[in-house]
C-alpha cells in the first residue's frame, strides 16, 4: 500500500448543525480532520490554534448549533483511509454482514478478525470500510465496541442525537446484551455471576492485558447461563452488566473456563484440541440485543445468526453417545 499525502492546506470555517451539536470538539476534529493523528488534533487545541466563535476553547467543549470552528492548516501522511474502496472484497463484506439498516442507525454481524477502528498497523476497520460504502452518511459513529476477533451484533450511529440516546441507555443499563461462548471443562449451573475487579495493565512486551485486581480493579459483573453442556467443554451465555475491556473473556478465564482459542487468556491444549475439531477462531459472538428505539420509540431486537465455523465447532464438541 502507498504512502498518501492527506491535505487540509487552508483555514476551514466550519458551522455547526444539529449532527454535530453536542458532540466534543476533540471528537469532532478527530472525524473532520480524517487521517491525522490524534497527538496532532490535541495539540493544535492545546496551542489555541481551534477555535470556536473565534474564542479559545478546551478539549471538553461541547460543540452548539450555530458554533462557528475555525480549524488551522494540518497536513499529514497518511497510509489508511484515502485508499479504502468500497469495491474491496473485504469493504463488501460488510455491506453484506448489515443486518438492519435506517435513517439513523446501522445494526451489524461483525465479522471475526476486523477491527472495529483502523490503526496500529491495520489498514481499515469497520468504520472506516462503512465510510468508503456510505460517503453521502455525514456521520458514522460507533455506539460500542467489540474486540477485533469477537463477531456479531454491533451498533453504528447515523445521528448524533441516537449516538447521545444509545450511549444513556448503556449508562442505565438498560440495553441488554447477550453473548455465547464456547469454554473449556464443565462450567457449573449454580455459578450464574462473577463479578470480579478488572485492571488493564501494559506488559514488559508492550501488550495490554486484564487482569483480575481486588484491589484496583473496576467493579465488573457478568451474569452466565448455560446453553449446552459439551464434550470437555460447555456452551455458555453471558450478559456482561458493565463494559470493560475484555471482559468476558478474563472473567471465564479466573473461573478455569477459558474461551476456545483465545490467545490473550486461552489455554493451550484446549485451543489445540479446537484447533484439530476445525475451530481456527475466537469463540465469542455477540449473539444479541435489545434496546429502545430513540426515533420509532419502541422496543426493538437484532439477533446474529453464528457463522458456519462456530455452528460446526459446536457440532465437533457434542457429546456422541454410543
């Protein structure tokens, strides 16, 4: 891929509109200015160089309808969003992983192995491969996020004001979330939560894991069921009640079920064991959701069909009786 030159040469005066009341100035300028790095973005705000109503303003401003955003001259390299194509085999197969689609949101099956962001050495994520399908879409935001190799349910904002209602109902609660997972060893019907403190930490090597920590760790909790008891393993549900990053997976892994063929918490022998019944992948799947409509004010839920390479591992581990 070549190296691109992204441009933004001369003064923008840009006038807010109501897609973007509300909205964080660092957000804004993060999806204006598309492909400059963010150490740019914050300090051109740090030296005063943006401004709003032709005043200084900090990184927190929260935009208004009618603020008028001065943004200085930026110029960048950039390797990532200029040569996107919605032509791309891979682009295409987002547009066919959309489950639901309107005027304001976009319900998608994630595939496993795309991230949600491009970045760290990945040329495109699903937002930036949604951009290039939707260019007329003058915003395109992520609700939530899942892990790179998680598939399934995944919600996109077309509209700031469901971004603002999607994420209250996160904050509340009061979107519910399902998720399967295929786990090691027999997980025991009477654990139905854990709710153990969860802390990211950065290793010697650079990665970032979660570990637990009953000491700094946030409060954490998942509530568990189980779908089907399996030959070594278990197929479980989880529905995680807080959002930290990895969580499902740290919270089987301290309880001595790691998922299948997870590299960060997994164990060996089991993902080598799933790796001989065909299972090449992570097995979690946001197989869910349900929440409350912000325009057509009702109830509304999205499932995601597994994909065949999960439907199968399912079948490999089932109990053969004699």
């Amino acid at each position: 891929m070549t190296e691109q030159t992204t441009e933004f040469p001369k003064v923008q005066f840009v006038e807010i509109d109501e897609v973007h009341e509300g909205q964080r100035i660092d957000n804004f300028l993060i999806t204006k200015l598309k492909g400059v790095p963010k150490s740019v973005i914050y300090r051109i705000l740090r030296k005063g160089e943006v401004r709003v109503n032709k005043g200084r303003i900090k990184q927190t401003y929260k935009l208004l309808n009618g603020d008028v955003v001065r943004i200085p001259p930026v110029r960048v390299k950039s390797d990532q969003e200029s040569n996107i194509s919605s032509g791309l085999k891979s682009v295409q197969k987002l547009e066919q992983a959309i489950i639901y689609e309107d005027k304001y949101l976009i319900v998608l099956n994630k595939p496993s192995g795309i991230a949600v962001h491009g970045g760290s050495g990945l040329s495109f994520g699903v937002i930036e491969g949604l951009r290039a399908l939707r260019p007329k879409e003058k915003m395109l935001e992520l609700v939530h996020r899942l892990d790179r190799d998680t598939s399934g349910i995944l919600l996109i904002a077309k509209k700031r004001s469901t971004l603002v209602a999607l994420h209250e109902q996160l904050r509340s609660k009061s979107m519910n979330k399902i998720y399967w997972a295929l786990v090691e060893g027999e997980w025991d019907k009477s654990v139905r939560s854990v709710q153990e403190p969860l802390l990211k930490i950065n290793t010697k090597s650079g990665e970032r894991i979660v570990v637990v920590d009953r000491e700094q760790g946030k409060s954490s909790c998942t509530m568990f069921d189980v779908v089907e008891p399996l030959d070594g393993a278990t197929l479980i549900e989880a529905r995680p009640q807080t959002g930290r990053t990895h969580q499902i997976r740290v919270h089987t892994a301290c309880k001595g079920h790691a998922i299948a063929c997870d590299d960060k918490y997994g164990d060996k022998a089991f993902a080598a064991r799933a790796n001989s019944l065909g299972l090449k992948r992570l097995f979690l799947h946001a197989k869910e959701i349900s929440f409350y409509h912000p325009v057509s004010e009702t109830t509304v839920r999205f499932e995601a069909e597994l994909e065949p390479a999960l439907l199968n591992a399912i079948e490999a581990f089932r109990i053969k009786s004699d």
